[in-house]
C-alpha cells in the first residue's frame, strides 16, 4: 500500500513545482517586464541550472517560449495556469487573513495548500470570502469563535 501512495504523491509534487514555476514567471513578467533564469533562481531558491531544466521541460510541454539570450515568454496554457495558482493562493491567503492569521503564516500556508485543493474547494473557498466580505458581523461572530479577536 505504501508504494501505491508514494506513486501517487509523486506526480503531485512534480505538478506542484510547475505551478510555482509558472506563478514565477508570471509575477516576474508583471513586476519587471521580462523573466530572466537568474530572477527565477534567486524568486524560487534554486540553483540556476536547475532553473534551466525546469524551463526547457515548460516549453517542451507548450507552457512557454523560451529563445537562448533573450529571455522567455509564457503561452496561452502557461498564462492559465499561472492564473489559476494565483487565483487559488489569493483565495486561501484572503480567507486565513480574515480568520486574524498575520500575513506572513497566511501567505506561507497559501504557498502550501494552493496545490493540494479541488477547483471545487477553491470555488468554495472564493464564494465564502465574498459572502464574509459582504456580510462582516458573520465574519465577527467567527472570529468570536475561534478566539481571533
């Protein structure tokens, strides 16, 4: 049984490691206009080379371009990509920041959970802080709970 889990959990991890790749790229394309294998070894704390492997794999899986000294550019399947791991980590990030966790731990655990849930869960996710948003004496009533005031 134990070998059935470690099976699965492997290709999770491998999908987690592109999804921080591409949310990455994409945050550093938005912040300075251009991706270079140096920013994204120094945003994700991995050596260079491993940054160039990870981003020939991403190109030949069609999640980006990627031209030799001149830098790389997301597709349309990277950029959706991109956009979900973000939509997913905002959406956990602003419903633990609610429940009163610094954000500091709240984008910490976003980072961790983001891969791990359902579009469904996500979607869950998202509805219940948009509901707290516009219903704020639920959102008291909680934190009065939990011992988050």
């Amino acid at each position: 049984m134990w070998e059935r889990l470690v099976a699965t959990a492997q290709p999770k991890r491998d999908i987690s490691r592109l999804e921080d790749y591409l949310e990455a790229i994409y945050n550093l394309d938005q912040e300075k206009g251009y991706i270079s294998t140096s920013d994204i070894s120094e945003r994700l704390g991995v050596r260079p080379a491993t940054v160039s492997s990870m981003v020939a794999n991403l190109a030949k899986k069609g999640y980006l371009v990627h031209e030799r000294y001149r830098g790389m550019k997301l597709t349309d399947p990277g950029m959706k990509v991109a956009r979900s791991v973000i939509r997913r980590h905002e959406a956990i990030f602003d419903f633990l920041s609610m429940l009163g966790i610094g954000k500091e731990v709240a984008y910490e655990d976003a980072e961790g959970i983001e891969h791990h849930l359902h579009p469904i869960t996500i979607s869950k996710f998202e509805r219940l802080v948009d509901f707290l948003k516009k219903n704020p004496h639920y959102l008291e009533k909680i934190k009065e709970g939990i011992g988050g005031t």
